[in-house]
C-alpha cells in the first residue's frame, strides 16, 4: 500500500480540496481501494464525506499521532492507496504524519506568502528522506507569475508537470461530496485532475513498498477486477472501528 501526505504550512494552498479530487481520481482509475484520510481537526474532509452518496473512497478520520496504527490496519484490510490531508501547520505532528508517507505532495499557490513558506515543510520531507512534489494550484492562466513560481519551486525540488489553475467549478463540486471529474467529466479542471493523477501514479509505482511493487517482486497476479467488490466489503468491515461513523 503506498500512502500519499498532502502537506503544506500555508493555509487556504488547497490541500483539502485537492486531496478528495486525487482520492475520488485514484479509485476511478482503477487503484483502489482508496482510503482517504483526514487528519486536520478542522474536519472539512469530513463534511465532505458526508454528504457523498458514494461510499467510495473509504474515509478515515484519525489524530496525526495515531495514523501509523490507521495505516497499518488499512493495509491489512487490502487498501491499495491511502491520501492523507494534514492541517496548515508545521508541528511534530506534522512529521509524524509525513514519516509514514511514500510521496509527499505540496500544493502551492503561484504567489510570495506561499512560496516562502514551503521551506519548513521541505526541511521536514528532505529531513525524513522523503519524496516530495510541488503542484502549482490555483493559477491564473497565462499569468507571467504561474512560469514564475514553478522556478521558483524547481530550486527546493520536483515541480509536477500539471498545473492546476483557478476555476470556481474545483469547489462548486465539492458542495454535494463530489468532484469536478464526477460532476463534468470532460471539464478542463476534470482533465487537470486525471493528468495530475496520472503523473503521480507514475512517480509511485517506482517507489518501493507499495502493493503493486510487492506483487512484481513477489511474482504474484493483480487482483481481477472481477473480484473488486467483494475486496471493497472486505475493507470496510475490517475498517468498522477506524471508519469515520456518519
């Protein structure tokens, strides 16, 4: 199981929103189960979650020191991808949370405030030994400051190849529990998201310990998809105490 950490000091960089688009994403393109995971006392993900008729992806609500133990019992139930949102701070909590993932993602607005705050949380990934991905988000199109800051971020590390621009639809979608791939599928925001996916996707099918590197190394089959729907019910009865109650 590969677990993705959404991190970033400054608040309103997005985090939230793009860790529900990522999830949703990520199931259906066909790596799930998916867990979403909300370890942000603010609880937007949750009010999220609770008004999507779909079950899926899983979510989990957990305290940042307890994640570790919520992974663990993820893992067992068959989770293939956990996304994990995080509160707008810097705190041993904060570490705590990136020490468990395989990729760190850090959405950044094009602007100064938010380019200058992602130097704590770069010290903390490149002082855990961890990968770390920066995503231009909310960018005005065409705007000299969009090429601007994606320089700026390349000197502190990998910038992803998408970036994500401002449109009101990324929110608007979020009212009802859905995603802008669910509400408008062939939407330019909808294409960002499913291109962005697909970059990290990629990224993490090269980093070690996650299911389908186990099973390569391992020489086992993929699960059929035929067998999907009874892994999901499997799942969610093992994740009956760690699963966010309605």
């Amino acid at each position: 199981m590969h677990t993705v950490v959404l991190a970033s000091q400054k608040g309103g960089s997005g985090k939230t929103t793009l860790s529900g688009h990522l999830a949703v994403e990520a199931e259906r393109g066909g790596s799930g189960p998916v867990a979403l995971i909300d370890t942000d006392p603010q609880g937007s993900l949750a009010a999220w979650w609770n008004v999507r008729e779909s079950k899926t992806p899983v979510f989990v609500k957990v305290e940042s020191m307890e994640l570790a133990d919520a992974l663990s019992e993820l893992r067992s139930a068959g989770i293939r991808l956990a996304i994990v949102d995080t509160p707008p701070a810097i705190t041993g909590a904060i570490s705590k949370v990136v020490s468990c993932a395989h990729l760190v993602v850090v959405p950044t607005r094009p602007g100064p405030h938010d380019l200058r705050a992602v130097g704590a949380t770069v010290d903390i990934a490149e002082s855990l030994e961890k990968p770390l991905v920066f995503v231009v988000n909310a960018a005005t199109a065409r705007a000299r400051i969009t090429g601007d800051a994606a320089i700026a971020l390349s000197q502190h590390g990998t910038v992803a190849p998408v970036t994500l621009h401002h449109r009101v639809d990324y929110a608007a979608s979020m009212v009802d529990g859905r995603t802008v791939g669910e509400v408008v599928a062939n939407s330019k925001s909808a294409q960002e998201i499913k291109s962005l996916w697909s970059y990290l996707a990629e990224r993490l099918q090269k980093i070690p310990d996650g299911t389908d590197h186990a099973m390569e190394v391992r020489g086992r089959r993929r699960p059929r998809p035929s067998r999907d729907r009874e892994r999901r019910e499997k799942s969610k009865r093992a994740l009956k105490k760690a699963t966010y109650e309605r």
